[in-house]
C-alpha cells in the first residue's frame, strides 16, 4: 500500500465484525483511513447466541482510535428485512457509496461438532450452522452488491479457512467454510463485467479472543501457549487478516485476483504488510516443515 491512509473515503461495510477474524478487519480498515460499518448481534442490546462479552460498539470504538470511522449497527445477518434496512442506511448516509463488504459472518463454533461423522451429527445443528455461516453471506451480498455495480468499483471479500480443496475436519465445518469460498468465485464471475472483485481470504492460525482464552493466556503472553500446543507459536493475530484485506482493497489492480481464495501467507509477501509485532507468520512454512509428515500437504490454492 502506498501512503498511510490509501482508504480514506471509502465506504466499509464488516458483517461480522465483533470479534476475531471480523474485528481485525474493521479496524485495520480504519486505519487504512476508511469509513466502517461494523455489524453483527452483539451489542449493547444484548449478547448473541455464542454468548460473548466482544460487542459491536467496542468494536467501532477501536476502528475510530486506529483513524477510521467506526459505525455499529446491530444486524443479524440471517433476516433479509435487518440487512435491507442496513444497506438502505448505508447508502442514505453515504450518498450510496460501499467500497468494501466484507462477509466474516460466522458464530458457528458451539454448532461444531468435531467428534462424530455426518450420519451421527445431529442435523438440525449441523443445518443451522449451514444457515448461520453461508446463508448469511448470500442475504447480505444479495443487498449489498447493487451499491457497488451501480458505481463500478468495489471489493467483496469472503472469509473462510483454508484456501484449499482439502477436508477440514467435520462435515458441516467443511461444508460451510469450502461453500463461502465458492461464494467468492461465483461471485467474481458475476460482478467482473461490472468492475467489481471479489475474492475469498483465510488466515493462518489464528489468535482470537476466544483461542487466547482456550490456551489461558492473554495476548501479552499468549507465547506461554506454546507450552501447550507448540504449533500455537506459530500463530497470528486478527491484525494481520486485517492488513491482508486492507493491502487488497487498496490494490488499484485487485481485479486481477477476482475469483481467487487467497492467505495471509501468501499476500505477506506480496504487499509487505506485518503482523501487530512486527512479524510475518507463514502457517503454510510451518505446516510444510513440521505437520506435512504427519497429515500431508497442506493442499494446493484454489
């Protein structure tokens, strides 16, 4: 990126962005110079179903101390008339101008069932997750899109993990997280006559709120997680997503990677950006030298 705020005037709209993945995103947004819309249902109204004390409004709080604008506003992804009536806002308050939507909705981890196969799972769950973690993106491009076609110009990235075709470990997991990848690449072809991009974006091993907490650790000394999981050193922390996704929305060329599912591990590289301690974690290094033995090739990029 050239220059320290290559967003400023930008419109941002972060769906899913009270915590992890979502939160390191809006605000690097913001300190890219943007404007940022931050949603999700978390808020001061009251918690969401995953029952997290991370709310909207802090986040937008630490979009405007990074030297964006931050905007809550409570939205639950899954019900069309909320997310028409955000869009609507949106382009009331910003002369109909969106730049950047970035779809990070997820809220699937007590839905997740990492013990039994499809035929055991209890389907109800695994469907609500499907709900929760795809669909939610479909309503809100489905809403979104128009402001960016109608100016020509814009970025919608998709949030997943992994960039690859390989098994992630639970069916409705995988299922959910290949899906939104394919979100992005239908998508692209779709918008590409209109100027607009899209592209998936997986980070490494990331060091969330609720992954710090998992390791009892804070991010002051979440290296003393190592001592429980060696490959958690090699982790990185939601800046680093966020960074990724501020360096590709302020790419003048960004349509040459329209359709694409990309990595934090492989656009460090590109762009030069660093993690918020001035590393540059590189999950797909480490997986090749020190897990690729035991669980095979990380896989090729979509």
């Amino acid at each position: 990126m050239t220059g320290t705020r290559p967003l400023a005037g930008k419109v941002a709209l972060v769906a899913g962005g009270t915590r992890g993945g979502g939160r390191g995103i809006a605000v690097e947004l913001g300190a890219a110079g943007a404007t940022v819309y931050v949603t999700g249902r978390s808020g001061a109204g009251g918690r969401s179903a995953m029952d997290r004390p991370e709310t909207i409004e802090q986040t937008a709080e630490k979009v405007t101390a990074a030297g964006g604008l931050g905007i809550p506003a409570r939205t639950d992804h899954s019900r069309p008339d909320e997310v028409q009536a955000l869009v609507d806002r949106i382009a009331a308050e910003q002369d109909g101008r969106l730049d950047v939507l970035v779809n990070s909705v997820w809220g699937g981890d007590p839905l997740t069932d990492w013990e039994r196969p499809l035929w055991e799972q209890d389907l109800e769950t695994g469907l609500r997750l499907l709900r929760q973690a795809v669909e939610t993106h479909v309503i809100t491009s489905r809403f979104a899109l128009p402001l960016m076609v109608a100016r020509r110009s814009g970025l919608v990235v998709e949030v997943t993990d992994g960039n690859t075709a390989r098994y992630r470990g639970t069916f409705f997991y995988d299922l959910a997280k290949s899906a939104v990848i394919r979100l992005a690449v239908a998508q692209a072809a779709e918008l590409k006559p209109h100027g607009v991009a899209a592209v998936a974006i997986t980070p490494g091993f990331l060091r969330s709120e609720a992954l710090l907490e998992h390791f009892g650790v804070t991010e002051a000394n979440w290296r003393d997680g190592a001592a429980q999981d060696p490959n958690f050193a090699h982790s990185e922390t939601p800046a680093y997503l966020g960074r990724a996704v501020a360096a590709l929305a302020a790419d003048p060329r960004i349509m040459t990677k329209t359709g694409r599912a990309l990595a934090t591990w492989g656009l460090y590289q590109e762009y030069g950006f660093t993690d918020a301690d001035g590393t540059q974690p590189d999950f797909a290094a480490h997986w090749a030298k020190n897990l690729e033995e035991e669980y095979g090739p990380l896989g090729d990029p979509l």
